[in-house]
C-alpha cells in the first residue's frame, strides 16, 4: 500500500485534533486498534463532527444550505475532487477501505433533521432518526474492518441505536436547554409527565418510572447486539467489547444517580475507562 502523501497526512493531523477535542464516551481513535484504522475513524468522526456543529448553529434556513454544501462535498469527494482537509482524509480512508458512500449520506439525513424537528411523537420515530444519526457508524466501522454481511450490520444497528439512546438520556439538561426533547412525548403521556414537568426538571416518582422504562428498553437493544462483539474479526473485537462497556456502563450511572440526570449528568471518568479497558480484554 502506498505512503500517504504529505497533503493527506496533515488531513488526518486535522482530524485526530478534532476528535481529541471532544468529549465522548467512548474514545474516537483508540489505540486499541492499528494507526491506519484509527485514522480513518478520526476522519469519519470529523466528517460527522463538522456537520453536527453546522447543525447546531442558529437559522434554519442558513443551516440547512451549508448542510446541503457540507453534502456536496461529499458528492465530490467520491469522484475525487477534494478542497478540505476532512474529505481529503476521508477520500484516502474510502479508497483504502472500500467504505460506502450511502452510510454517509445517510448520516447527513440525520443532521438535517436536527435543523427542522426537535421532538419525536412516539419511539417508532426515534428510532427512524437513531437510524440516520447511529447506525451508519457502526456500519462504516464494520466495513473499516472488513465486515460486509448483513446479520453484522442488524447486530451493529442494535448496539449503535442503544448508544445514541443512551447519550440521549445522558443528555437530557443539554438537550433541553438548546430546545430538543428526545423522549418520546406518547412515553411522557404514559407516565403523566408533562412537557412542564420537563421544564421544571422534576424528579419525581412519575420521572423515575418514565427513565425506568427508556432505560430498560436500551438496556435490550445493548443484549440484542452483544453477540456482535465477539462475531468481528479480532483486532475489532477489544475496541467494540470497551464501546459497549462505555455504553452499558452510562446506563448504569444514570440508574445509580435515581435518574437525576439534571443535576448529575452521569461520565466516564478515567477510572472508568481503565476498569473498562481491562475488562475489554476478555469476553464480556
């Protein structure tokens, strides 16, 4: 395989500094898995970091152009013509790794519906939406290294939805205070937690039963997708066994906090990642 050019190693230097940047549960590039691949992954993160900031910006109508440019650009990127670090990178990673265009259009999807909703009637459309913004991830992630079948991509769905679930209910005071509410509003109705009740960030018993029952059902969908860790080849296998950890682990948190997630948002501290990191090296 030919040495990236000079151009291509200062977009991936662009990217690993993006990623480095932010805070995740579950780190970015891990060194758990070869340089190569954890450029690429820096790469996918910034191609996706870029459109989630360009999709928090204010002015829909503003938003939604760039967004539209951010989609041209990655038209481009996959006939070749490249004028930004991000799509140099990613150019160089979906030419090394055969990664499918659809995932990131995909993702764009996602973003775009982040300009214009901000509530989700029911979990049938968060689900739609978790199928844009999380599960073209795991799928890139799958084809980085080297996974084209169709019951890994179902598992991988499993567990990238229980993620973003899991951030979702992680996230609950931020989401809020920039106006998006990813409970489901006939969950509310169901627990008689109104959108005031939200408001006022009560944290009562009707609250508790509410998180409860969002917290169990990701719960499943972190089971359903489990197999899935020990079914990929095995330099993905520690990285996938710590992402699921990472996730399990914030719903274990925000169980432990009584579902306070307003004034405890639950993390992984470094602690918890080494715990996890060791417990990455054997089946989980």
């Amino acid at each position: 395989m030919q040495a990236p050019s000079a151009t291509i190693r200062a977009a991936y230097a662009e990217c690993r500094k993006l990623a480095r940047r932010h805070y995740e549960n579950f780190p970015t590039a891990s060194l758990l898995v070869p340089r190569e691949k954890r450029d690429a992954l820096a790469a996918i993160y910034a191609f996706a970091r870029y459109a989630d900031d360009i999709a928090d910006e204010p002015g829909v109508d503003g938003r939604l152009d760039q967004l539209a440019e951010w989609r041209k650009k990655l038209t481009d990127c996959y006939v070749g013509k490249v004028d930004h670090p991000v799509f140099i990178a990613l150019r160089d990673s979906a030419e090394r790794w055969q990664l499918s265009e659809i995932h990131f259009r995909t993702l764009l999807r996602a973003f775009e519906q982040d300009v214009t909703v901000n509530r989700h009637k029911d979990f049938a459309s968060l689900l739609a939406y978790c199928t844009c913004s999380a599960n073209p991830v795991g799928r890139l992630v799958l084809e980085l290294f080297g996974h084209r079948d169709a019951r890994l991509f179902e598992l991988s769905d499993q567990i990238c939805t229980a993620l973003q679930l899991a951030n979702f209910w992680q996230d609950v005071e931020i989401d809020l205070s920039r106006d998006r509410i990813y409970l489901p509003l006939d969950d509310m109705a169901r627990f008689r937690y109104s959108l005031d009740d939200l408001a006022a960030r009560r944290t009562d018993e009707r609250w508790r039963a509410l998180m409860a029952f969002e917290i169990e059902r990701t719960w499943q969908l972190f089971q359903k997708g489990k197999p899935l860790t020990e079914l990929v080849f095995p330099e993905l296998r520690r990285q996938l066994r710590l992402t699921w950890l990472g996730g399990t682990t914030i719903l274990k948190k925000i169980e432990e906090s009584d579902y306070d997630v307003f004034h405890r948002r639950p993390t992984l501290g470094k602690r918890d990642f080494l715990r996890l990191f060791l417990r990455a090296r054997k089946v989980i």
